[in-house]
C-alpha cells in the first residue's frame, strides 16, 4: 500500500475530454495541493498562508505566482545556466489572470500573507495550460482551511469555424475568431480576458454566457472534492476588526454629506478634488484626536473611507453625474499629434483628460526579432509592444527597477488590441517595436497606449487594417435597490471606488481586445451588455477624434526609416547567393550598406533585404536578382573576362554563371589568337546564343551585337553527314600492307 490517500475527482469537458483534481499524494505540507490534468498536461497548485499576521499590515498580501518547468516538457533551458530563471511575461501574464479572480474572493479583513504557487509539471502541446492555472489554485483553496468565498475556474472559450469551444487544443486555436479566458463563480462572471477578429457587442456576451456554463460544473466538481478532505470543512479563525458603532456613526455624521458636496462640485482637477476631501477629513480628524488622543488613527481611516466612498457613489447613481462634473457618458477632452520625435520611425502624443502617452516606434530588421524560448514554445516574435509606467506620471517619487506585472499586462493588453490590425506578415517585412510612456496618469493610461500606439503605426507608415481605439468603462451599483450607473472612460478615483473595470478597445467594425475585472458578485447579463454598447459609442469616439489628427496611414516611410523588400528565390539559388562561408553575401553587404537575411520557407528562398535609400536597395536587388536569375538565351549581358585560351575566352556573364566566347564569336574577322583583343578582368558586353541542352553549358557572343559588316558573307557550313560520300564510294586505296602479327600484350 502507498504511504498516502489521494482523493481524485473529474471533469468532463463538453468535448467528453476529462479534467482530474488530484490530491493527498503531493506537496502534503502546504495548507493545500491539488495536482490537475488534462492529457498530459499536469499542474500542481499549492497554497499556503501564514499563521500570524505582520505588524502594520492592514491589506492581504497575495503572492501568485505561475511557473512553466521546462523539463515537464523534455526541454533544457536556453539561458546561460540552464536552469528555470525569472518569470517569462507569459508566466506573469497568467499569474496575473489568476489573482485577478482570487484576490477579491478573500474577507476584507483576512491580512494574512497568502501564497499561491502553480507550476507546469508536465506538457502536452495540445493543452494550453494557461486555462487550467485558476481551476488549480482554487481547487487548492478549497480543500485548505483558508478563509475563501470559491470555488472559483476559468476557462477559455474560443470561436472555432463558427462554433464555441472550451479549452480548445492549441492546433485550433490558431483558427479562431473569438479567444477569452473567462473567469467566474457558480453564480457570476468575475474576470474576462482576450483577443477578438472585430466582433459584435453580442457574440462577445454569447461567448462569455457559455463559458459561464462550463465553468459552473468546475465549480460543482471541486466543492465535491472539498467535502472529500475533512480540514477543509472549518476555516480557520482569525481575529476580526475591532468596532466602534458610536464613532462609526459620529464619523458618517460629518462626512457624507460633505463629501457628497465635494464629489457633486465637479472639479475637473484631480489635485482640486484631492484638496476639496482632504478639507474634510483633516479637520475632523484634528478634532477627534483632540477630545480622544487614544484614537485609533486605523479605524478613523477605515470609517472615513467608506463614509467618502457610499457619498461618492450615491450621488453617481442620484445625480446621473461624475467626480470631475462630466455626464455618465462623457468622454473626457482629447488632443493629439503625430511625428512629434523627429528621430523616431514614427510617434505619436495622445492625451485624454489627465492621462497622456508619448509612444514611438521602431522599425528593425529580421536580425532585430526577438527569440522566445519556453517550455511550450520555442521561436521568434516580430512584433513587440511594450508600456512604460514612471512614478511621476503620478506625482510620486518611487525608484525605477523596470517593468512590473502591472506594466506587462497593461503592454500585453495594447499589444493584443494592435496585433489584429497589423498586416498580414508576408506583406510586413519589419519587427515593429512600439514603446508607449505613460507621461500623466488619471485613470486608461493602457488604453490611451492602444489610442497612441495606433496613430504612432499610421505616422511611421505601417499599413494599418484599421484604427483602433480603446476605453475603459466602469460601474457603481447599490446592492440594497439594485440602481446602478455606467461609466464611459473612468477617472483613477472612479476604478478604485467602482465596482467593475472593463476595457475594450476596437476598430470601427468590432471589438478586438478585452479586459475586464469585476469587484461584486451577481454581475447580471443585462448590465454587460448595456457597459458593452456604451464603450462602442465611446470608442467611435475617440476613434473620431483620432482622425482629426491622422485618418490614414503616411504615403511614405520617414526618410531615415530602413528600407526594405523581400525577393523570393528558388531555394536552389540559396547557397549560391550565400555562397562559400557567406563570402557572397557579406559582400553584397558590404558593397551596398544592406542588411540581408535569407530563410527557406514553403520550398523558396525568401531573401530579405534592408537599407538606408533607394540607390543602395537597387544596388542590392541588383546583385541578389543576378545571382537568382535564370540566363535567356537572346538576352545581353554585361560580363567579365575571367580566362582566355587558345579557342576562346570564358566569360562571367552573370554571377556564378560563366559561358564559352567562341574566338569566332568575337568579331566578324578572322582572329588568329585573342592576344590584344580581350584581356582577364576585361568588362564585356555579350549576348547568350545557345545552352546546350545535354551539358547545360552557355555559348556567348559579342559579334552579334554589332552590324555586319557589309558584303560580309557567312563562312560556309560543314556538309551535313548524310551528304558525306559512303564508305563503299570512296577511292579503292588497294590492300593494306602487312604488318606483321601484333606484339603480345604485356600482363603482370
């Protein structure tokens, strides 16, 4: 008998494909770990909090962390250790979806530091693992004495060929048209993520409501799994805020209505608003420590905080009006400019309200794509979009240790919305790098970045399919009467104080890229659709202000942009156009500034070929089609003069391609040697009058290039052999002599 009592529970996908939640077999001292598989796909989620809480600490500090092991999927590697280093941005970009869902399904007064850790076990190049990760760290949750409000799951949905799918193998994947990881309860949508092909407001819901639908077995299976392990039927204790009624309800007294005021004056500033509160609260609480110096400053802050937060959100849904006084609808002022970096291959500087993005782009090379290597995927991406988030662009002062998850998911998000309307990629012969800083931030400095980023493209050139356009869309709900408001591009104050933060960006037509998180539960149908076709009228918009600026893509690259075009080659002319140890190409590059790469693909060589201007680009295309070029007979040619010999000269008429310039073949006299007539290294003009149709071989001329000479008479022809005498007609030479008998050959 094993030293241990796995329990293990199923899931069966719409397919009949199956999900097992393991556990008791791993990881038996974390507080709870469960082993889920589909394939061969295998994750291990562990969950572990801490008994005691950090001195201070008046937050929850979730740490969830996603890990792919590369020898889950029999690789090694590729760093210079060769071992599993920091995260990927993959791996950030699913951990992030996972604590999207999991951190509001804690008590608001659980401040216990709580771990989570997912790690990819075993691969299977079918399974995207990504759809997986919250399933495990929930069902991990479930069966630990952690306080949770779960189960909760994600899926992924896909549109594949007109039909929905859940968890999809990754082959398919690569065919829909519709791409979401929806996370949810049994009882509401809580997260939705992903990419779109311009989709409708409604298909979207459609693909959400049906993903809920599978989401909801998940659910049901790990409560079954739950009941299964006895410590997760208490959770475990903790001690809870302490309260104070009396001074809860002074501090409500002093501060509604006057916040209320303050949110209802519609001040445009942030820094204004910010004064208008903190006249509020800076007094009351001078006051207060005045008549109790024992206060607790904690508890004063809690009770200010939610008394500020219901003034602000009552009088949204009474009032029908926001913070900085625009309607529920009202899309804050925007300006923008295009090729305001003169140096940059194109920028643009879009502001909206307080929040402002200076995005550029460059253009590289095939040798400038970057290298992904991961344990599923291994390869190169030509495409990179990434955001910037420095701390004054909030009027703070923080050290600058590079990008964080939050800066990664905001890029990864403009990266997604971008990408759909890039063109095709036999028709981009550029890596793109597009680099959004975010300069001033009030709330949508990411889709601000979607906003910049696509009129930065249009200004450098690049043949957008469309424009995109993104905003950022919020709710206020009273739970107890069921009004609620929707709000079209959001202040900061508005997301932190909301209910909901749901992002779409999109091009005219539909919808293409999602983010959307939402912080209550019972989210209904009816309200997602209604933020869903209010955020369409946002993003027309925005689209249209977009266009006073730039409606269509620049005419030409900026004059410093690398030039560039792709010849397509039979693969047979690779190595020559390559040549010896590269000798042929790093020439070619060195006598016309150009940078070349060459690949074979789809059995041609595609030759991809960059530089500075036009006359070394000719100069490049020049040598490359020579080399690739099939010789024609009749076609003139300019050649070199390589050796001589008595019967003639060889000639290299094109690269690699040398042909026969017959003695007779180069004038209309009878030359008796070629010695003063042609010399090697000598540059000719010649036509190609022949290939021979067994040895491949080309004979050249240079006479038939030039007029004959008149009364010149073309030298007879040999006599055809039938015309030759037979051998029975010749002259009777009489009988041979005799020459006696042959010698013996001589044999070892």
């Amino acid at each position: 008998m094993p030293p241990y009592n796995a329990v293990t529970k199923h899931i069966t996908l719409p397919d009949g494909r199956q999900i097992s939640l393991e556990t008791g077999k791993l990881a038996k001292f974390a507080d709870g770990a469960v082993v889920v598989r589909l394939g061969d796909a295998m994750l291990l989620a562990t969950v572990v909090s801490q008994p005691s809480q950090r001195e201070g600490v008046d937050f929850l500090p979730l740490s969830v962390d996603y890990q792919e092991k590369f020898g889950g999927a029999g690789k090694i590697p590729g760093s210079f250790q060769r071992r599993e280093g920091r995260l990927s941005d993959y791996e950030i970009l699913v951990c992030r979806i996972v604590d999207r869902i999991l951190r509001p399904m804690f008590p608001k007064d659980y401040h216990y530091e709580v771990q989570v850790m997912i790690s990819l076990i075993s691969a299977d190049k079918d399974v995207q693992p990504d759809a997986l990760a919250a399933l495990a760290a929930s069902a991990a949750l479930a069966i630990s004495d952690i306080p949770f409000a779960g189960p909760i799951s994600e899926v992924r949905v896909a549109r594949i060929d007109g039909k929905l799918q859940i968890n999809p193998k990754t082959a398919d994947i690569a065919r829909a048209d519709i791409d979401l990881i929806v996370g949810a309860t049994a009882d509401s949508v809580a997260m939705v993520e992903g990419e779109m092909n311009e989709v409708s407001e409604e298909e979207m819901v459609e693909a959400i409501a049906y993903a809920h639908e599978a989401i909801k077995e998940q659910v049901r299976v790990q409560q079954e799994l739950a009941q299964a392990i006895e410590k997760s039927h208490v959770k475990r204790e903790y001690p809870k805020y302490d309260e104070n009624e009396e001074l809860k309800q002074r501090i409500n007294e002093a501060v509604y209505q006057a916040a209320y005021e303050v949110a209802k004056s519609g001040n445009p500033s942030k820094a204004g608003r910010k004064e208008g509160f903190s006249a509020i609260k800076k007094p009351l609480l001078e006051k207060l420590l005045a008549e109790q110096p024992e206060l607790d400053q904690k508890m004063f802050a809690r009770y200010y905080g939610s008394a500020e937060k219901k003034a602000i959100r009552d009088m949204m849904i009474k009032e029908r009006t926001r913070l900085d006084g625009r309607q529920l609808t009202e899309i804050r002022p925007i300006w923008s400019e295009v090729n305001y970096l003169p140096g940059a291959h194109g920028s643009a500087l879009f502001t909206r309200g307080e929040t402002q993005s200076l995005t550029t782009v460059a253009l590289g090379t095939k040798l400038d794509e970057q290298i992904v290597d991961s344990a599923m995927v291994s390869g190169y991406n030509k495409f990179l979009l990434h955001y910037n988030f420095p701390a004054f662009s909030t009027g703070e002062v923080k050290p600058n240790r590079g990008p964080g998850r939050r800066e990664i998911g905001h890029g990864n998000l403009a990266m997604r919305s971008i990408k759909k309307v890039l063109p095709a990629e036999d028709e981009n012969p550029y890596t793109i790098r597009v680099v959004s800083d975010i300069l001033e931030s009030n709330g949508s400095s990411s889709m601000a970045t979607v906003c910049a980023s696509s009129m930065a493209l249009m200004d450098a050139g690049i043949k957008l399919k469309a424009a995109v356009s993104g905003i950022a869309m919020g709710l206020v709900q009273d739970k107890e009467t069921g009004e609620y408001a929707v709000l079209s591009d959001i202040l900061g104050d508005e997301d932190h104080l909301g209910d909901m933060d749901f992002k779409v960006t999109g091009t005219e037509k539909g919808i293409v890229a999602c983010q959307m998180d939402i912080k209550i539960q019972g989210l209904s149908s009816e309200i997602m659709t209604a933020a869903l076709h209010q955020a369409r009228e946002g993003r027309l918009h925005i689209l249209g202000e977009m266009a006073k600026t730039i409606s269509e893509t620049a005419a030409d690259l900026k004059p410093h942009t690398p030039r560039s075009t792709k010849i397509l080659v039979d693969k047979e002319y690779i190595g020559a156009i390559i040549g010896p140890g590269g000798k042929v190409v790093q020439q070619i590059q060195k006598d016309t500034n150009a940078t070349i790469t060459i690949e074979e693909k789809d059995e041609k060589g595609h030759v991809y070929i960059y530089t500075s201007n036009a006359d070394d680009m000719a100069a490049a295309v020049g040598r490359i089609r020579g080399i690739a070029a099939t010789p024609e007979v009749g076609e003139t040619y300019s050649g070199t003069v390589r050796s001589i010999q008595a019967y003639g000269a060889f000639v290299e008429f094109m690269p690699g391609k040398d042909g026969l310039l017959h003695i007779s073949e180069v004038s209309y006299d009878r030359l008796p040697s070629l010695e003063g007539v042609l010399t090697v290294g000598q540059e000719v003009k010649v036509q190609l009058v022949e290939v021979d149709k067994k040895t491949g071989k080309f004979r050249l001329s240079m006479k038939s290039l030039t007029p004959k000479p008149e009364g010149y008479v073309e030298p007879s022809e040999r006599p055809e052999r039938g015309d030759r005498p037979e051998r029975g007609d010749r002259p009777d030479r009489g009988p041979r002599p005799d020459r006696g008998p042959r010698p013996e050959r001589f044999t070892r």
